[in-house]
C-alpha cells in the first residue's frame, strides 16, 4: 500500500463530539471514518484489521468443525413471534421497518430464530447432528447510548455460531470446547492475560450465559474478579448464591471495569420445543434439537484493543492483526527514494504487508503518522545507511533503533520478535 495513492489520511485532531479514546484514534489513524453516533465505515486500513481478526476468529471456529455460511439480514416478523422476541418489551433493540406491501420487517440483531427455521428444514434425523455453523454479518442493534465508539455501535460487525446438538450432554461438550477456543482468539490477538470467561446474565437469550470480559478502564460493564481462578462475575449477577454455586469467595475478588468481547448462550432444548425444531433418534422417537451459540464482536475487538494498546503517541498494533508489518518511509533525495521503492518491491514479493509512506512531505509528519498508525515496524531508508546496504528498522514499542540488511529485516519482522508495550 502506497499512502499517496490511498484513501488513508490521518488528522492532527479528532472530532469534537466524539468522546472514546478508540474512535479518538482510528479516526485519527485514517481507520474509520464517522457517519453517524453508533455508525462508522471501516477505510482501507481499518478494514484490514477486520479482516485479520476475521482470520484469527474463522481459524479457531473451523477447528471446531464448524462450517461458514452468510445469512441475510432482513429478518421475517413470523419466526421472532413464535418465540416472542418480536415483542419491544423484552427486546428493546429492534430497528424494524416495513415492505411496500406493509409487510413488517425487522434488521438481524441476532439469528437463533432464523437458524431454527432453516434447521427445521434441514435436520431430519440423529444421524444430521450434531453441527455447527457460523457467520460473519452486520448487525444492527438501536442502542440507547452509543458514546463508546465501535466498542458500542447500532451497526457493528459480529460473529456468531449456532451449534445444534442431540442432548444435554452433546451441548455441553461443545460449548466447554467452544470457551476454550473463545480464549484462544483473545491469546491470538494479544487480549489474553486480560480476558477472562464472566459468569452474566442472559438477558433476552437466556437466564444466565458466560460472558469474555476484557479488562480495561473503558469499559461499560462492571465485574468482580477472581484473578488466580480466572473467573469472573458480572455485578448485574452478583450475589451470595451465584458465589457459591461458582466456589468463589468474596475476600478473594477485585472490582474492575471490563468491556465484553463475546458471550455463548445454552438454550438446551428451549428453542427446539418453542419452534417445532425435531429430530428422530435412532429409536424413531422424535426428540427436539438442543441450541447453543456464540458470539464474539469484531469490530467491538477492534475498539478494545485500540483502548488497550496505545501510548501518547498513538495506537500500539498486535502483530497478529495489523493492518501491515512495516511501515517503510525515505529520508533525503533520489537515491533513497529509488533505494526505498526497492525495498518496498523486495518485502512485497517475500510476503511482507508493507505501508510505503512514499508522500511529498516532510519526514517529521511521516514520523509522526508511523507512531500514530501504530504499524509494529518502522523501516527508515537513509544516505547515511544505505550505501553500507543498511536500514534503519525500529519496534513501534521500543525506541531503540538498529540497522539491519534486507534479509536481516526479513527474518525479523516474520519471526515476531516485537516487545509489546505494557
């Protein structure tokens, strides 16, 4: 990516109106851009990080076994009213329209409803289950506040997993894989020390489900926190009974402010019996289809972790998921231009993602915008090194530069090898 030929522009300042420090940022970095409270585009960089939390989530969901689909938003009245989520008293989040015919219409805020209608014409038998599917989609959602940037969004982009199991026990077994997995992505985007598995509330879904609470000053939520047990639990469920059915105890928990990142939901048989979902077992017996799922916030990831991962200077990008690996910009005249197109060629053509600052400007506001994108390797090509065949290469999180050669350079930035910020 050639900055002078992209969309990217970066602001010394952000938005008057716009109050979180994530959206303070990516709006700053040139990674989204504001439309609307609770609506933003993702520019090029921007959808990048997407993207590459998109992989590290689809790898850990296909490990699963389960497989991905793409559902449509629009959503029909008909299957929400059999299980009376339709209802804007107990689902107050709705934004619901109507076709030309009067028809109404709701936009998805989420999908058991929908996947129980298409699993009524697929399962037939115990021998279709168990299964698991998975989407990656818009969801709208009409928040009351919206103040959070993408962390809380009216339209935001989810992941969310519907497993379908023949018994209690089946579900089970795959929803205590499906945590494990949950902590793996968190692991891989560089949230996991800091997110731990929250007993909650199920709120519209179910009585109670397991929350991933990631801890951080910004967050909405408040929960009590058994570090050495790594679990949590959600202060709209906290209570003497919860503790102890949990095996916690209060002289052992710390009150932190968290930000959710996922949640999965055990709706058992609820759902099957509510919308005529059934199977027959190998007996002939018709038995009714058990429901899990699972969602995790993608761009609300995004916006937790421009939260966590910043400094004075700007965001601090974990490796796993930055929108590129360098950020490669010239000092001086011709030579360390042509020197640099070079460079830039050669880390392309080895599989390097690389932001080539190649702009007419001047080198501090290069400097300037390398620590505020938060690109993990800043590579300056310089007279004073080039004609030793050196570049000048410096950690995103560390101040302290080298000079390295071309293959140098290579080795290092695919080895992962980056100190991150505290």
């Amino acid at each position: 990516m050639r900055l002078s030929q992209n969309i990217t522009k970066t602001l010394k300042d952000a938005p008057a109106d716009e109050q979180a420090t994530n959206a303070k940022l990516l709006i700053r970095g040139g990674f989204i851009h504001k439309e609307m409270a609770g609506a933003y585009s993702y520019l090029p960089l921007g959808l990048q990080v997407i993207e590459n939390i998109k992989t590290v989530v689809r790898e850990e969901m296909n490990a699963l076994g389960a497989s991905e689909l793409l559902m449509t938003s629009l959503q029909a009245k008909d299957s929400w009213v059999i299980s009376g989520r339709w209802s804007d008293e107990l689902v107050d989040i709705w934004f619901k329209s109507q076709l030309k015919n009067g028809t109404e219409v709701g936009f998805g805020w989420s999908h058991e409803e929908p996947i129980m209608m298409m699993a009524k014409s697929l399962v037939k038998s115990y021998r279709d289950l168990p299964i698991s599917v998975y989407q990656f989609q818009t969801k709208f959602r009409n928040e009351l506040r919206a103040k959070s940037g993408i962390m809380r969004g009216r339209e935001f982009i989810m992941k969310d997993m519907y497993a379908f199991s023949r018994s209690a026990d089946e579900l089970n077994e795959f929803y205590e894989r499906t945590k494990e997995a949950y902590l793996k992505v968190y692991k891989r985007i560089g949230l996991g020390d800091n997110t731990f598995v929250t007993f909650a509330s199920g709120g519209s879904f179910t009585q109670f489900s397991h929350e991933f609470q990631t801890v951080t000053d910004s967050g909405e939520d408040t929960i009590y926190l058994d570090r050495s047990k790594r679990l949590a639990v959600n202060e709209e469920v906290y209570n003497d009974e919860i503790l102890a059915q949990l095996g916690m105890k209060k002289d052992h928990l710390e009150k932190v402010k968290a930000a959710e990142v996922g949640n999965i939901f055990n709706f058992g048989s609820i759902k099957g019996e509510q919308m005529d979902v059934y199977f027959n077992d190998q007996s002939g017996q018709r038995q009714p289809v058990y429901l899990s799922s699972y969602g995790i916030g993608v761009s609300r990831l995004m916006g937790v972790i421009a939260e966590h991962f910043n400094d004075q200077r700007g965001l601090i990008w974990p490796t796993n998921i930055a929108p590129a690996m360098v950020y490669l910009l010239a000092i001086g005249n011709s030579k360390t231009i042509e020197a640099a197109d070079k460079l830039y060629n050669i880390l392309t053509a080895r599989g390097v993602a690389v932001i080539y600052d190649d702009r007419d400007v001047r080198p501090g506001e290069k400097f300037s915008d390398a620590d505020l994108m938060g690109i993990p390797w800043r590579v300056v090509v310089s007279e004073q090194f080039i004609k030793n065949g050196l570049y000048e290469v410096k950690s995103r999180s560390n101040n302290t530069p080298q000079q390295l050669r071309a293959d140098a350079l290579i080795k290092l930035v695919k080895s992962g090898n980056l100190k991150r910020a505290s």
